[in-house]
C-alpha cells in the first residue's frame, strides 16, 4: 500500500457514504490538528484492493525486522460498513483493544474499530482514543 497524490477531500466527496465519511473526517481532523492528511492505495493485508485515508505518519514495525511508514489513524469505506484503524499502542496493548467497551456500539480488531454508522460510534470516547494515539505516537 502506497501513499498517493490523489485529492483526499475529492475521494471523500465521491464515496458512496459521503455523508459519514466527511462527519468522520472533520471530528480526526479535530482531533489531530496539524497532521498530515493523504490517501494510501494498494493491497492491504488478505490482498484486496483498498484505499484509506491516513492522518499522521508513524515508523509502525514489522514482525520480521525493520519499519514502514504508515498511518497513524486510517478511515475507509468497506462494503457494508466504516472503519477506523488506530496504530497507536500502549503497555503493549493496541489502543483501539484497551478501550473496546467504550466505543459504543462496534467491533474491534487489534487496530481497527468497525460499524455500520456513525451514530454507533460514542464519538466523546473516539475523540478521546484520537488524543491519546497522538500523544503517544507524535509528542510534541
């Protein structure tokens, strides 16, 4: 997966929850003020096609030695459902697994947080998880 120079608020426009995704948008934009905003494109890890939209970016390690550069948070549109993945860990535990049962009415991956609407989502608690991943992972 590949960060690329497409129009990141032009891809947001044109999805088919365009509504969601620009509202979901805005409240990481908030949240994360300053941070680089780009969208990455390829293959992701089960080999489909994807594209996401990456907000800060982190050294994430790799189980077999070395570093990419990566997002630290990234929202995409799936078929049925939204999701949000949050690559910031704490004590060795992924954020977004740590605080599972205060997000409201989703499921939860090591990173990732899906749903099939926003207003299943406790946006108060989101906001606090986007806060804590920048404080981790971009200090200063």
């Amino acid at each position: 997966m590949d960060r690329v120079k497409d129009d990141v608020y032009g891809f947001l426009v044109a999805a088919s929850r365009a509504d969601e995704l620009v509202r979901l948008d805005e409240i990481i934009r908030e949240a994360l003020p300053g941070v680089d905003r780009v969208l990455w494109r390829g293959k992701m890890w089960g080999g489909t096609e994807q594209a996401i939209v990456g907000y800060g970016t982190i050294a994430q390690p790799r189980p077999r030695g070395g570093s990419v550069d990566w997002f630290l948070v990234g929202l995409a549109e799936q078929k049925s459902h939204l999701s949000v993945y949050v690559n910031a860990a704490e004590n060795g535990e992924y954020l977004v697994r740590a605080r599972a049962h205060q997000l409201g009415k989703v499921k939860v991956g090591a990173a990732a947080i899906t749903f099939r609407s926003v207003d299943d989502l406790d946006l108060a608690e989101f906001r606090l998880l986007l806060q804590k991943a920048r404080e981790i992972e971009l200090p200063g």
